[in-house]
C-alpha cells in the first residue's frame, strides 16, 4: 500500500494502537515473557477485540 492510496494513516493507528495496548511489544524488562506463546496470546487478543470493536461502532452507524 503506497502513500499515495491515502489509507497509510488506517494502518499507523493500528500499529499506534497496538502498541499501546499490547505493553509486551515495547518494554523489555517489566512485561518480559520467556515463552512465545504469550506475546502472541496477548496480540491475537488485542485483535479480535479492536476487530469487535470495530465492527460494532460501523453497526451503529448504520
């Protein structure tokens, strides 16, 4: 997706988002988990709630 599409902004609050929420991504001493499995826990939880949330704000909507 190039910059000229105007939708980058879409995927900066994302990666915005994401980063805010899921503590994990970006501090390495405090929120350190040894297995893999819990990062990636916490980012598909992230997901699937930002994906709901999503939804039902454009359910509202319409």
């Amino acid at each position: 997706m190039g910059k000229d599409s105007g939708l980058t902004s879409y995927i900066q609050r994302l990666n915005n988002t994401l980063r805010q929420r899921v503590v994990r991504l970006v501090r390495k001493t405090l929120s350190f988990s040894k297995k893999l499995e819990n990062p990636i826990g916490a980012i598909w939880l992230f997901i699937h709630d930002y994906n709901c949330r999503i939804r039902e704000k454009l359910a509202e909507v319409r």
